[in-house]
C-alpha cells in the first residue's frame, strides 16, 4: 500500500499515519510518505509518477 500526506494537510496526514499502522500491523507492505503540500492538483501531479514507479517499477 502506497500512502501518502502533505503536512499542510493535517486531518489526512493523521489519517493516513493511523492506515499505515494499522496496515503494518495486518502484515501488509506500506510504503508511508509525508512531504509539504496539500490535498491538490500540483501535489498530486509531482507524486503520481513516483507511485506508479514505485508499484509497477521504473
């Protein structure tokens, strides 16, 4: 499982911490990631291809 938070988006970041633990915890492969930004457009333009690479490799 692929997560990831911008720190200025705080009620997700929490969110998606809580998922990772509780991924982790049922033996699922959590990659957990939190870098500046927000819920949008740019962040999600900047992020996607590193999840795609990341699930699919490069």
């Amino acid at each position: 499982m692929y997560l990831v938070a911008g720190t200025l988006e705080p009620f997700f970041l929490e969110n998606a911490a809580r998922w990772a633990v509780a991924l982790r915890d049922a033996g699922v492969d959590v990659v957990m990631t939190e870098r500046v930004g927000s819920h949008g457009g740019a962040f999600w333009r900047e992020e996607f291809p590193v999840m795609v690479s990341w699930a699919f490799g490069p």
